[in-house]
C-alpha cells in the first residue's frame, strides 16, 4: 500500500481505535502541508480519535482554514483544545455558531463559551435572526432572547414594531431546550419586563410550575389577578416569606396576604 493509500485509509476510518496503518507522525506532516484539500481535511475530521496534537496542527494551516466547512469542523470536533475550538468561533457567522452551540460531539465548556459568543452578539443580528435563535438556539441563547424586548427597547417605535420584537420573546417560551431554571432566572432579572412577566403567567406550560409562579410573585409586573391565582396554592407562613422579597405593589401584596388568611382555618383553642 502506498503512503496515499494509507492516508485515504486512515481517513476514512472515523471508529477505528487508532489508524491503522498512519503514525501520530505522518498524520502531523500530512496536516501540515499547505496543498492539503478541503476534502481530506474534513474526512480527518470525521475521525474521533483524531489526536489533540494533529487537530491543533491542522488549525495551523492557513490554506485549510479558508474553508468554512473545514473550520466549523474543527470547531465541532470532540478533541478539539478549548483554545483553538474558541477563537475560530468567534470568527464564525451566526447561524454558524449556533450549529456548532448544538452539536452533540462539543464539550460543554466550549458549548457555554460559544453561547456566550452568541449571546454578546444578539444586539446586531436582525429580526428574523433573533426569531429563528429563539425557536432553534440553546436553552441559554433561547433566555437571553425572553429579555429581547428590553434589550433592543430603545429602538422600539410604534405598535407594529413593538408586535415583531415581542414575538421573538414568546418564540423563546416555545423552545424545547429552555428549562424552568432558565425562566426563573429570567424573569428575576431587573432587565425582565412586563410583556415577559405576562407572557409566562399566562403560558400554557410554564405557568402551572409551582416554582416559577413563586417566582412570579415575586416580580414587580404580575397582575392582581394572577398573584391571586398563584398565591391560593402556597401556605400562608411561605407566602409571608415569599412576599417579603417581592417586588410586587404593595397593595397587591397587602391584598394577597388578606386573602390567605381569609382563607386559613382558625386556630384551635
């Protein structure tokens, strides 16, 4: 077999425990070359027990990294060192990020660092770049885009406007990979606004969790109406707590506490 041979082998053998017939040396060299081909090079890449070493020799190749495809898949690779995997994505366009955000094969720590490369970004992506995040993107990308409202607030004129960007807000609700932890967090935050806070109380899914409606009333936005719903379910003593660190009117937390011990059974004697 010729060293070619073994190359293309070696390449096309992403379960194999380790190349069959190529050393750690040769795959070096041949990561190096300049006339590498975008082909070969994501072939290589398809390989999970890529060494650490030809993967960081790889992203010194500049001609190999004219290609998109072949930075992506550097990026996306399991092996790939933390610092390489970051930088080339911050290079990455949006929805490039996102893929990379996604993939099964990306440790979690460079997961949390693109997401956050994503998430310093939402301020300059369009509309429709925001709505597609918030029902595509991660469970973390998905909650920065419920605070999408108050975020871009300031360039909000007229009702039409004020339609499209909340949109994007309730398209985030929607999305699967968002948790309860991540909606909790996100309407405690002072950037949280009221079209947010009415959104998830009147939400299909994430209004019936005992959790997040504590959260609720804790808000400084949740309607009477609301409080009252929420509040017939917590016992009076933890309301009491609970009430103590909101941010609610306080008539409305006036109003609640009277109801719930309108609502208590009296004191044995």
């Amino acid at each position: 077999m010729s060293k070619d041979e073994a190359l293309e082998e070696a390449a096309q053998s992403p379960t194999a425990s380790s190349p069959p017939t190529l050393a750690t040396a040769d795959l070096l060299r041949t990561v190096a070359d300049t006339a590498l081909t975008e082909e070969f090079a994501l072939a290589l890449l398809k390989r999970a027990d890529l060494p650490p070493e030809v993967i960081e020799q790889l992203a010194k190749n500049t001609n190999a990294l004219k290609s998109r495809k072949v930075k992506i898949a550097l990026a996306s690779h399991s092996k790939t060192p933390r610092h390489v995997s970051v930088p080339l994505a911050r290079q990455f366009y949006t929805f490039d990020l996102m893929k990379v955000a996604l993939s099964p094969t990306v440790p979690a720590d460079v997961k949390v660092a693109v997401d956050d490369v994503l998430i310093s970004r939402l301020k300059t992506v369009t509309i429709g770049e925001r709505l597609t995040l918030a029902r595509r993107a991660s469970g973390r990308v998905a909650a920065a885009l419920l605070l999408d409202v108050e975020t871009i607030g300031t360039k909000i004129v007229g009702a039409k406007t004020i339609a499209r960007e909340t949109r994007v807000m309730l398209a985030a609700l929607e999305n699967p990979r968002l948790t309860e932890a991540l909606v909790i967090n996100s309407v405690l935050r002072t950037a949280a606004s009221a079209a947010l806070v009415d959104a998830v109380a009147q939400h299909a899914k994430w209004s019936c969790r005992r959790e997040i409606r504590a959260a609720l009333l804790r808000t400084e936005y949740l309607s009477l109406a609301r409080a009252l719903e929420f509040s017939h379910e917590i016992p009076t003593p933890l309301l009491h707590e609970l009430l103590s660190a909101s941010h609610l009117p306080a008539e409305i937390k006036d109003q609640l506490l009277r109801e719930s011990q309108a609502g208590s059974p009296p004191a044995s004697g």
